[in-house]
C-alpha cells in the first residue's frame, strides 16, 4: 500500500489527473480552471499538460457551463464541470435540475448524463457573500442527482474519480475549509463504494453524522465530549443523496442517540432527513429524539460572525448534553 | 487601442480632440472637480488595498485604472436617476454621496449590504454576475409606468457580459423601450480570462442584435464617459429607450486581493495601460488649459489623505457585529424559525439578547 502526504486540494488535482490519464473522453470546463488553475488552484497544471481541448477556460456563464456539459455527455464525453463558489450555482440550476437530472429518463435510458459538478461549499474562510453557501439540500431533493462530500484529502482523491467514472450526475460538494488540510492519501487502493457512510470514530454514548467540513468540527467535539466521559460516535456520511442508512442505524440502534451536524439550515435539510430516516428504522432502541445542530434559517451572515452560524463545538456537544440528558 | 469608432475627447497626453457627434460641455471647475474626485477614490482605493493587506479587511476589489469610467458615468446622473452597481463601483458609490466607510463594511465582513440604497439612490453591491441588470430594468420599467423623468444606469464588466442575466436584460430592456443605460466597464480581464474569451466582436456592437443602440467610449477619458453617459441618460429619460455604452478601460490591479494576476497577464501590457492613465490625462489638461499650479493639486492629495485617514479609523473602529444581528432583516414579518434562532442564541450565552 503506497500512501503520500498529501493537501485536499493536491488530492482533487491528483484525482483529476488520473481520471483524465485513464479516459480520454473526460473533460474539465469552468471559469479561470486553465491558465490560472482555479481560484483554489485545484485544477492547476492540468491544462498544461492535458490541452486547452480538455480543460476549457469558459466564458462567464455558469448555466452554459453545465448546459454544454449535457450536450458533451450525450456525445460522449466525461465533462467535471467547476462552479467556482457555491453560491454561483444557481445560474446553473435550471440546467442541472431540469436537464442534468431528467435526461436520462427523459430518452428512456439512452442519454447518459455522466457528469459532475464541483461545487466549493460550506463556509469558514472569511469570504465575502455567496461564496461560503451550503446548497447542496437543493440537490438532494432532486431525483436523478446523486450528491456527495468529501472530508479527507483521500476521499477527495478517491471520491472524484469514482464520481467522474461513475454514469449518473454527481454534485461533488467539496468543503473549501479544509482544501489546506493535509492527510495521507492510499493511491492504490480505494477507501470504500462512492456511496457508503464511513465511522471516522468508533462511541456508545452518541451518534453524530456530518459531512464535508462538519466532519472535522464533529472530531474535534468528540475529542472534548471523551474528556467528560461522553463517548461520541462520528459518522461521515460521505454520500448525501443517497444516504448510507444501513450505517447510520447499525450505530444508532448501539448508541440510541443521534445527532446531525450540517451547514445548511434545518428545513427541509440533508439533516430532516437522516432524523426522519433513522427515527422510522431505530425507534425503538433510541432513547432520546435526534437532534440536528445546523446553520440558523437565515441568509448566511457577514463572516465576521459565521462562527456563530456554522455549527460549533460548542453547540455539537449542547446537542450531546440534550439528547444524554434527555427524560432525565 | 485606438478604433475610429471609440469616442475620445481627450487623449491620452490629455490634449483636446474633436469628435463628430460629442464634445465637452464642462467648465474648468467642473472639470477640476472630476480630477480632485478620481484622485480621492484612487487615493481610498489604495488605502483600502492597505487595510486588507494589514487584516483588517476580509477583501478587497481594487478600482485602480477604472476612475474616469466611474467617475465620468458617476457625475452624469441627475439626483432622481438610480444606479445599480456591480462590486467594483466604488467611484460610482463616491459620486452618489455614499460616505466611504459604508462602501467599505462588506470587506470588513460586518454587513451584506453597507448603505440605504434608496437615501443615496444607488443599490447595494451585487456580487453574483450580471443579476443587478434585471433589476435595473424593472426599476426603470417601473419609472415608465409613473411617468417619471428619470433614468436607470446600471454596472457590469466584460466577463458579466456572457451571463444570461445580461442578455435577458438587453431582450426586455428592448421590449419595453425601458429608460436604462447599461455601463459596461471592459477592463479586459475576468479574473484571469481575458475579453476575447466573452466575445469575438466589439462587446458594444451587441446592442444592435438587441434593437438599440451600442457606443464604445475610451473609458480612461473621462470627459468622454461623462458626455457619451449624459446623453444616453437624457435620451433615457424622454423616452428614447435603453442605451448600451461599453466603456473601453483596463483593471490596473488584481480581480481582488486574492487574485494574483501575474499569473495570467503580463507586465508589458500593464505598462502600456499605465500610460493611459486616466487621472494624469486630466491633469495635463488642467495645467495647460487652465494654468492649475501645483500647490492646488497638493491640496487635492492633501484632502484625500486626509480622508484616507479618516477611512482607516472609521474601519479599525468597525467592531465585531452582535451576532444575533444576523437574525435582523431576515424577513419583513415575524418568522418562527428566526424567533427560535434568536431565543437559541441567548441560551448559548452567543449573545446578551436583541440586537
């Protein structure tokens, strides 16, 4: 097994570089990815050494990025389509939703949409508005998408690849706080499925699931929770649509308790949604409701005060200390 | 750079030149006004440059270069008219009476928004490409249905000129015979790509495809920005339709401060850029015509650092907001979940109470 050190973003790069060195047909369209190697440089070199045919320098038009990326899929080419910031997507969003999504089904099968979106998302960089979002809620809820998330630098690694090779569309969710982050990187063999949730720490007390950068956030929680002799177990879910439930309940059903960790505000969210799931499956081994800890039902605030509004340690474990205490 | 169609008042060693269809209507000291206003939004420009530089802006989206098209567009508003900007017209913001460290609160991350848009009629920045030119053409279709003498002038760059926004904007502009001039600054780069990549024709012969018309101004000229935007205002306003005026100009700094453009550009074509400079143009033209000595222009920079001055404390003394003032404004009516937001926040001890 050969793993190297390596940054989330090198991990994207080096992902891309291998699907582009594996299959000729894949592409990568999107605004400054070329010369200047994306505004987060995860693209960079890559068009030096793949061409300017396959790594396209677009016009600044998010909805013709991915609208031309469903006529390259139906010609047959592989397109990642990357939407600079998360808050950019939604010029795109007829597209993905009414064509990316439908048109598989919409020709009986004969289109393959196989096509991902890269969308930097989550907050905490100090940004100024619409470039700190958490969208991908919006996604979920459309059938024909598949979404996912990656939290480690070799997830992103493998989870790119598995998404580009992969014949249904995929909104690749990448949390942009953590594109610095180093960990080590198994280029040889892959983690697990694109699809699978993934226990990053092994608890009784509590489950807490996230995904994307909360993952950390959640680590961080439980590292304090075990000095209170709370024992936390931290889910990644890894997938948001669709959700890796057979994970989720195996620790629920153990833990009796839930917690959900996400960005995006409570409704309607990825978070309702594993509450709801788990709660039909575990009812009866849990012993306190699940708890979602989530951005607040507001537009996302001036970053002088988004720590306020992206889930905390601290409000992760006022979560735990609730659901521990509940009945009680 | 120089095309015969470019409408040029002044060139770039700031001689006077004739034009067929233009020429100046200023006096000396309307002329001296729009120097001393280019100088001091150059001057809190770099100011600003330096705050983000020194932590205490999140960003900053530097406007070296384009002063005469700010300026030049800025002053050519009449009181009633309305602006919407982009998130680069801080000359614009100057002209409208906009107190500088309002402009400045979105890059200290304290607000989204920064001024009232209606006190100074000029909207909030828009930073999602293109939106703002929809918006300006309903207010200006909503200015036809009072019957109001006013226009609608609204800002976007080269790279927004390929958004469907945009185009939609030029259809229904179109349509209604809408009173808006659309102002396109093209500074030649979008972020790192460059005009040619958004369009293959001059971007102010599109007008014609849309059913109005389209006129390419030197946008370092500011004499020329202010007559050409004048009058397609006025026409604007009387009912002769929508005007596309694409101001032919350069973006001397970054995109933004996390921008680095040695990247993508090189310094030779800077350089040429830095010749033209908008502010010596002016400058030349007021020393020759109007014998303006020096001790007047060190009065104009010591008024505009005295200003960057003030900017720089009124920054530093922009605090941290109360964090449950993100709750504020979230919606005009009461809101379950925003009550419940604000109740949890208090609860966590995050905040003492309403803001």
């Amino acid at each position: 097994m050969a793993t190297t050190t390596m940054t989330m973003a090198k991990a994207l790069n080096e992902g891309l570089r291998r699907a582009m060195e594996k299959d000729s047909k894949v592409l990568l369209m999107g605004e400054d990815i070329g010369r200047l190697g994306g505004v987060f440089r995860i693209t960079d070199g890559l068009q030096k050494d793949f061409g300017e045919d396959r790594v396209i320098d677009a016009p600044l038009a998010e909805s013709a990025i991915v609208g031309t990326a469903v006529g390259l899929a139906i010609r047959g080419y592989r397109t990642v389509c990357e939407i600079q910031f998360d808050g950019f997507v939604y010029p795109a969003f007829d597209q993905i939703v009414s064509q990316v999504a439908k048109l598989h089904k919409r020709s009986d099968g004969v289109y393959t949409m196989g096509l991902v979106i890269r969308l930097p998302f989550q907050g905490g960089i100090g940004a100024i508005e619409h470039h700190s979002e958490s969208p991908e809620p919006y996604f979920a809820q459309t059938a024909g998408l598949r979404v996912v998330s990656c939290a480690t630098p070799n997830d992103a690694y493998w989870m790119i690849q598995q998404s580009i090779e992969h014949d249904d569309p995929i909104i690749f969710c990448e949390p942009k706080s953590r594109y610095w982050e180093k960990g080590e990187v198994d280029i040889d063999t892959p983690p697990r499925g694109l699809f699978e949730a993934e226990v990053r720490r092994v608890g009784t007390d509590v489950t807490v699931v996230g995904y994307g950068s909360s993952v950390k956030t959640i680590l961080r929680a439980a590292d304090t929770a075990a000095g209170e002799g709370t024992s936390l177990e931290v889910i990644d879910a890894r997938s948001v649509s669709p959700l890796d439930l057979d994970t989720m309940a195996r620790s629920v059903q153990k833990t009796g308790r839930l917690v959900v960790v996400q960005e995006s505000p409570n409704t309607a969210s990825v978070g309702s949604e594993i509450v709801a799931e788990l709660t039909q499956r575990c009812f009866f081994s849990m012993s306190a409701p699940g708890l979602r800890v989530s951005g607040y039902h507001v537009p996302y605030p001036p970053s002088r005060i988004e720590d306020d509004f992206r889930p905390s340690v601290d409000r992760i474990l006022d979560a735990v200390d609730r659901v521990m205490g509940f009945g009680g | 750079m120089i095309d015969e169609e470019l409408v040029q008042l002044l060139t770039p060693e700031g001689e006077r030149i004739t034009h067929p269809d233009y020429e100046s209507t200023l006096d000396g000291d309307e002329v001296f006004g729009l120097y001393r206003d280019m100088v001091i939004i150059r001057r809190l420009c770099n100011e600003s440059t330096s705050l983000q530089r020194q932590g205490q802006l999140a960003l900053w989206a530097p406007v070296q270069g384009q002063e005469a098209a700010q300026i030049g567009a800025g002053r050519a508003l009449a009181p009633m008219d309305f602006s919407f900007p982009s998130y680069r017209e801080h000359g614009v913001a100057w002209c409208r009476g906009v107190p500088p460290e309002d402009m400045l609160r979105v890059f200290r991350a304290v607000t989204t928004g920064g001024w009232d848009p209606q006190r100074y009629r000029h909207s909030v920045p828009t930073v999602v490409l293109g939106n703002q030119t929809l918006h300006a053409v309903g207010y200006a279709m909503g200015v036809q249905r009072d019957g109001a003498e006013e226009a609608v002038l609204t800002f976007f760059g080269d790279g927004a000129s390929s958004q469907g926004d945009v185009l939609e904007s030029f259809v229904w502009a179109a349509s209604f015979n809408a009173p808006v001039v659309f102002f396109c600054q093209n500074n030649q780069w979008g972020i790192s790509t460059p005009s040619s990549v958004q369009s293959k024709i001059p971007l102010y012969h599109r007008a014609h495809g849309f059913g109005f018309p389209g006129i390419r101004v030197d946008g370092n000229d500011v004499l020329a920005v202010y007559e050409v935007t004048k009058r397609a205002l006025e026409s604007a306003r009387v009912g002769g339709g929508p005007t596309l005026i694409e101001a032919y100009t350069y973006r001397i700094g970054a995109h933004t401060t996390s921008d680095d453009p040695t990247r993508y550009r090189i310094d030779a074509e800077v350089e040429v850029w830095k010749h033209r400079d908008p502010v010596e143009r002016v400058k030349s033209l007021l020393v020759r015509e109007y014998q303006i000595k020096n001790a007047t222009f060190d009065q104009v920079a010591t008024e505009a650092d005295a200003l960057a001055s003030k900017l720089r404390e009124d920054v530093l003394a922009m605090g941290r907001p109360d964090p449950i003032s993100m709750f504020d404004h979230a919606y005009a009516a009461p809101h379950p979940l925003v009550d419940e937001g604000r109740r949890e926040m208090v609860e966590l001890g995050i905040s003492a109470g309403t803001s």
